[in-house]
C-alpha cells in the first residue's frame, strides 16, 4: 500500500465525525465526564485549553 491509498479515506473518515471547534474532545463541551464529575481534560470548563 502506498501513502496516497493509506491516506485515501480521511476525507470521509474526518467528514464522518463531528467535532465543534474549541470544545473538549472528551467532553465535548459539557465540562463533565461519563460519570457526572468534573472532566480531567478541560478541568470542567467545556473548553479546550490544550490544543490539537
């Protein structure tokens, strides 16, 4: 498999999931985790501090 064909599906793969800018990847944007308590990844805020 050559790079070009490895890289061929991340454009349907990408459009697939639905991010929202500046929102926490874990989260997304809710501040809590799985389990109701404050998320470790963004501290509870619903923001992404970290970067990409």
């Amino acid at each position: 498999m050559t790079a070009e064909e490895s890289w061929a599906d991340w454009p349907a793969i990408l459009a697939a999931v639905p991010l929202a800018h500046c929102r926490c990847c874990t989260c997304n944007g809710m501040g809590l985790d799985a389990d109701s308590r404050t998320c470790r990844d963004c501290d509870g805020t619903g923001i992404d501090n970290h970067g990409a």
